[in-house]
C-alpha cells in the first residue's frame, strides 16, 4: 500500500487555496464594475431628475393658478375601477427594493375600498407578484436611462387599453422617491390635491382657450411629465441601491480574500518549517546527509 505524504496534502490544501483566492478576485472585479456603472448610471439620472422636477412643478403651479379662478374646471372622482402603478425594478442587486414596495402597497389598500387593479413595471417586481390575481399587466422596465422613453410609451399605452376597457380610471403610482423612501402619487384624475394659492391672488391669468379646454391640455402635459419623472426618480433610486448593495458584497470578498491570504502564508510557512525539520532529521542521522539541490 502506497503511503501517504503529508507534504502532498499540504500542496493540494495551498493549490485550492490559490484557486478560490483567484475566482474570488475574478467576481469581485465583475461586481465592483457593476457597481461603478450603477453609480455612473445615478449621476446621469440625477440631471434628468432635477429637470424633470422642475418641468413638473410648473405644470402643478399653472394649474393651480388655473384652479384658483376657474375651480369648476376641475374633473370629479367617479371612475369605475382604481389602479395602482408599482414601479419596481428589471434587474437585480439592489437589496430588498422591490420588497419594500409591496410593503408599502399593503399600507396604501388598506383605507381603499374594495380591490384596485395592479399594474407591475419590471422583471423582479413581477417575479415577485406572478401569482398575484390583482395584477392587469406586466411591463418591462428600464435598465438605463435611456430605456425610459420605451418605457413611457409601453405604460401610457397600457393604460390607455385599461382605461377603454374599464372607462374612467382613478391611477395611483407608487415609487422610490429616494433609497429609503416610497411615493403615492395620484395621476389621474390630475390635479387632486394641489397646494391651496394665497387668498389675495388678484389677476386670472390670461387665456388663449376656455379654462376647461386649457386645464386639459395641462392634464395631458402633466401626465407624461409626471410619469417621466416618477420613472427617473424610481431608476435613480434602484441604482443608488445597487451601489450600496455591491459595496457591501465587494467589502464582503476583499474580506474573505484577505483570509485566503492569511491562510495561504500560514500553510506555506508549515510547508518551510516541514521541509526545514526534515532537512535537520538528514543531517543527525548517519549516512543520510542533506546536500543543497544541484550538489553530487
């Protein structure tokens, strides 16, 4: 029966440690690059926002000054089914994002009465909710800030099926308005709860159309900006998730490599203090005396 040497043991523990040491290093450059490009992707996000933003609050600012002379102008309530935009995300790594939106969804149905459709925008979202009976449509969502405008376009259309199946539609969006925190906004009908103007607001603004004419177009500009900007801000939000999510996973295998390392050095200095025990044991014993290699 062959014998076993210790030393080949030791060879093979280092080989193994060597090679998880190297495929760790290889996720971790793959992680750490999707971690830069997440970054990347929420300072292009961010000038979008603010713009976007802006375009928002003047729209709400025109109606509202609208509003104030012409307040019969404003649509009523009635509708004949209420539904709820979930805004999630179409990839992953970003920690419990879409978990916290259905979270946040149990706490929004819970004053509504009866059942409100569900409408789920991207993969991991609808991953989540698949099973759901509540949910009319799944749509893809946006990976990069450049998928938005498809996006837009897939979700209006959607709703614009809902709405000529179901007629008026009462349309709620729920998104990340930051890492930590979830909006409910109320798209349609527009213009709901817009701050109150100050009492001695005196001069109606000039109109080139009737007021009800003129808040309508206001609605449809709206409707868009605000769904323009509900798509960023929920996409800025995923990747700063992502960021924070990676961070941590890449933190987690710089420090199970620098173990490796650790471990690495100690077999290795038990592989030279063997070898050096060995060499010593050659040298006491009569006949066996250890010559440096290339020596006869």
């Amino acid at each position: 029966m062959a014998s076993h040497d210790p030393g080949d043991a030791g060879v093979t523990r280092l080989r193994d440690l060597e090679l998880h040491r190297h495929s760790l290093a290889e996720i971790r450059d793959i992680l750490n690059s999707m971690k830069t490009l997440a970054y990347m992707e929420t300072r292009k996000l961010a000038r979008f926002l603010d713009t976007q933003r802006a375009v928002v609050g003047s729209i709400e600012e025109a109606a509202a000054d609208l509003l104030h002379f012409y307040p019969e102008t404003l649509p009523g309530m009635q509708a004949s089914a209420a539904i709820h935009v979930l805004i999630g995300s179409e990839r992953g790594f970003c920690g419990d994002f879409n978990r916290s939106l259905l979270r946040r969804l149990t706490t929004a149905l819970e004053p509504a009465p009866g059942k409100p459709l569900l409408l789920a925008v991207g993969h991991k979202l609808a991953t989540l909710l698949q099973d759901d009976p509540r949910v009319a449509a799944f749509i893809e969502g946006a990976s990069v800030v450049e998928d938005v405008p498809r996006l837009l376009h897939q979700l209006v259309a959607q709703l614009t099926t809902l709405q000529e199946q179901r007629g008026g539609l009462i349309v709620h969006c729920l998104f990340h308005t930051s890492q930590a925190e979830i909006g409910v906004r109320q798209l349609l009908p527009p213009f709901q709860s817009l701050p109150s103007k100050p009492v001695d607001l005196r001069f109606a603004p000039a109109l080139n159309l009737p007021p009800r004419q003129a808040l309508s177009g206001l609605s449809e500009q709206y409707v868009l900006a605000a769904l323009h900007e509900m798509l960023y801000a929920s996409l800025w939000a995923e990747n700063f998730s992502r960021v924070s999510h990676l961070e941590g996973a890449v933190k987690h295998l710089d420090d199970q490599s620098a173990e490796l390392t650790r471990q690495s050095h100690a077999l290795r200095q038990e592989e030279i203090v063997e070898e050096i025990e060995v060499m010593l044991l050659s040298a006491d014993q009569p006949g066996l005396r250890w010559r440096p290699e290339g020596r006869r």
